[in-house]
C-alpha cells in the first residue's frame, strides 16, 4: 500500500528571526502502479491473454474496431494525473505475429512535484513478426512538474513498433507557463540484442535550452514519432517530407518547426511548436502514409480519440 510521506514546515512566530516552530505536513500519498500485458495470435485474432496489475492502473476491455487482427487497448489510470512521488509502470509482451495498439483515454497530467520527481516506465518486448503501436494522446506538464520518463523497447527477428509522445508544458489553455520544473526522458530500442536507437533529454524549466533558438526555442510543445520497421523505401520518406503540419487557428500558424529523418533501421518525424492538436493532426497524417508500409493495413483511428 502507498505510505504517506513528509516535510518539515518552519514559522518564526516571534517575527524575530531567531526562534522556530517546527511540524511535519503530510504530502499527498505517493502511488506504485504496476500493469504487465502480453498479447497472442490465436485463430487469426490478437487476443489479450494475460494481464496482472497492482495499483491504479488498468486496461479497459480490447476492443476490434478493425477487425480480428489487431487488439486496441486503451491503458486508464484511474487518479487522472501523476503527482511527485508516484511511479507508474506499463510492461507489454506481443508474440509472435500478434498485432496490439495501445493507447490512452484523455490527456496525460502530470501534476506540480512539491519536490519530488514522478516516473513512467515503459517496458515493451516484441517477437517476430509481430506490431506495437503506442500512441497516446497528449501529456500535460503542469508547471513545477518534475517528470521522468523512460521508453526500453526490445524487438525480435522482423518485429516492428511505432510510438509517439507528445508533450506539453505548461496548461495553455489556462494560461499557465512551465517556469519550474523538469523532465528527464529517455528511449531506447533495441533489436535482437543489438541497440538501434538511444535518446536522452534532460530539460529544466530555468535552463537557456528553453529559449535557444536551437533548443526549445520558446515552444510550449515537443512531440516525437519513432517507427522502427527497417529500411524505409525513399518514395515513402519524399511523402512524408511533403507533410505540412496545419493550424485551425491562424496565431499558431508558420510558428512550428517540423521535419522527418530516416535512419537504416528508424524512422523519426518531430514538430516543436505551440499546438497539440497541430501536432496531432501533423502526426496522424504521417501515421496514414506509414501504416499501410509498416502494418500492411490503413491506419484506423481508436475510437476513444473520438470521445
């Protein structure tokens, strides 16, 4: 069970400076979420097999929107926001020739740290032949967050995995800028044994990679799309640089940077901006292009999304 933790509070009643009362505050109670999936090809149906949790977080009921071969699972945690101190971790096994989608209900919120840093583990091992989707909907830093966030992805023989995160600091829409704080994240991918892809990025909310242009540059959202699936044929990488992200609102027009890169084994697509619902649309286009090569199916949106 989580336990609660303290600080020390300090008040000079006097007004003198020189002598203090001292009590402890209980903090908010931390909480240990644990969630293992693992999916199987059976009779041509991605099936749920198994799944164990300890603490809040769960998985929905799968659902088919597509058909048999593909498993779309929507991962709830149900307190609605990580806090300082908690420390959530989602472990997913895919076997062989299974197909899983994963994703989530609503924004992720990650709320102010009163000190102490939150983490998220993702744990993902893919078998041959077989395809990981995780594409969450966006994650909120609320300002004076302090987040850490580590992706390990292990993939066999011909598996292949797209993976998206998109990040916003600060609440926008309340008018909320990320002037404290700091997230650490890191992902790495691996295929048989042999790493392929490593990333690492340490950002506080005081530091001049906030504001360089060859930083954050100002932006309130930074948002990856990782795809490892092999060689990417070039007439697919030329129509995903044809891909322009688009604004319904004419201020966060012309004010992203945005661009694809395709490596020997990844495909990486980034947008650095100041819209989450123009990065999503950004990514969505791109996932339309790349699906069909890398799944050998269209893209079919979760229906959550829609909610």
């Amino acid at each position: 069970m989580p336990r609660p933790t303290y600080f020390e509070e300090h008040s000079d009643s006097s007004g003198s400076g020189a002598a203090f009362a001292t009590s402890k505050v209980p903090l908010p109670t931390a909480w240990r979420a644990d969630l293992y999936l693992r999916f199987a090809l059976q009779k041509q149906r991605t099936v749920l097999v198994r799944r164990e949790h300890s603490g809040p977080l769960v998985v929905q009921k799968a659902l088919y929107p597509e058909g048999d071969g593909v498993c779309h699972a929507i991962i709830v945690h149900p307190p609605g926001g990580i806090a300082g101190g908690d420390e959530l971790q989602l472990r997913v096994d895919n076997d062989e020739a299974a197909h899983a989608l994963l994703t989530t209900p609503g924004a992720g919120k990650w709320y102010k740290a009163n000190g102490r840093e939150a983490a998220q583990h993702l744990n993902f091992v893919v078998a041959n032949n077989a395809v990981l989707e995780w594409l969450p909907q966006e994650t909120i830093l609320f300002d004076a967050a302090r987040a850490k966030m580590q992706t390990r992805v292990k993939l066999n023989g011909d598996a292949r995995y797209a993976g998206w995160e998109i990040l916003c600091f600060g609440r926008r829409a309340a008018g909320e800028k990320f002037i404290e704080g700091a997230l650490r994240q890191s992902t790495q991918i691996e295929r048989d044994g042999v790493l392929i892809w490593n990333e690492c990025a340490v950002l506080n909310a005081g530091d001049r990679v906030m504001t360089s242009p060859i930083g954050m540059n100002n932006a309130t959202v930074n948002a990856t799309f990782i795809v490892a699936a092999g060689a990417m044929p070039a007439a697919l990488l030329d129509a995903c640089r044809a891909v322009m992200p688009t604004a319904k609102h004419t201020a966060t027009a012309g004010t992203e940077n945005f661009g694809v890169s395709a490596l020997p084994e990844i495909f990486a697509a980034r947008y650095l901006g100041d819209s989450t619902e123009q990065a999503r649309t950004y990514f969505e286009t791109l996932w339309a292009l790349l699906r069909p090569w890398y799944a050998n199916r269209p893209m079919q949106r979760p229906r959550i999304w829609s909610t």
